[in-house]
C-alpha cells in the first residue's frame, strides 16, 4: 500500500541515494539538491510502500506567493521524484490520489494545489492527469528546460 508523510531526518540518507531516470534528470532535481537550498515555507515528503522509500515531493505553502498564475491560498507540488527502480508500476499516481485526501486535512486553509510539468516530460504530464489534475490550458515559460504546463486541482 502507497503511504505519503512528511519526511524524517533518517530517511535523507536514503532519499539522497535514490537515483533519477536519466530522462528525468532535466526536469527534476536530486534531494541533496532541494534540502541544501531548503526554505521555511516548504515542507518535504516521502512516498513509501511498506518500509521502502520510494520517492519524495515537496509541498510549497507560498507557492501563491512566488508566481503569478497561482491563485490565493494555493498550495505548490514540486519535483515530485519515484527512484528510477520504482517507475512504471503507477507509485506516482497513487502518491498523488493519497496527497490529494491527505492535504484535505493537513492544508485545510487552501483551496487548492498546482505545479508545473515540463511540455516534454509526457510520463509526468499522465501521472498528474491520472491523479485528477487538469491543465488550466495556459503555460509557465519560467522553467530551466521550457515551458510548462500548469496543473491544478481544487482540494474538496
């Protein structure tokens, strides 16, 4: 069963060692990346089945304060990573489905959550839209690798 929480100090080890698909690495960066540049207003997640770690997440609570298109209240999902082993086998569109019930509870103050996917990364684009994201039709050019998406789904 895929469970999501907010991720401990013992499990950086192990979330710095999970290798990305070469074909995400353009999209995505690598946990010691994101902790090393860390901010108040985010908060890191693990996606787990059992004991294993199999990826992680960021949640960004200002994410309505950093971009334009982001409506009032809206949380950020960003560089949501399954270790390359673990792609393929829907862990990440289960992951999302679970923190879409879970930031019901947890974010109760947002409406909603957005991110951005890259035009290219078209695995990505299907895991989110599995999960209930729809594309608001408009494009972020703000990305290192190209525009992008913007996704969204309203938390009810």
């Amino acid at each position: 069963m895929i469970t999501i929480r907010k991720a401990k100090l013992r499990d950086y080890s192990t979330l710095m060692e999970l290798e990305i698909d070469p074909s995400q690495e353009t999209f995505v960066s690598g946990f010691g990346d994101l902790y090393k540049n860390r901010a108040p207003e985010q908060d890191f997640y693990v996606v787990n089945e059992g004991k294993e770690l199999l990826g992680f997440f960021v949640i960004d609570k200002a994410f309505d304060k950093k971009f334009t298109f982001a409506e009032k209240n809206e949380l950020g999902l960003r560089n949501l990573v399954i270790g390359k082993q673990y792609q393929g086998k829907g862990y990440g569109t289960l992951a999302m489905k679970r923190l879409l019930v879970y930031v019901y509870g947890a974010y109760s103050d947002s409406s909603s959550i957005c991110l951005t996917v890259n035009k290219k990364n078209i695995h990505a684009y299907r895991c989110y839209e599995k999960a209930g994201f729809i594309d608001t039709d408009t494009f972020y050019f703000g990305g290192d690798a190209g525009p992008q998406h913007i996704m969204r789904k309203k938390i009810s």
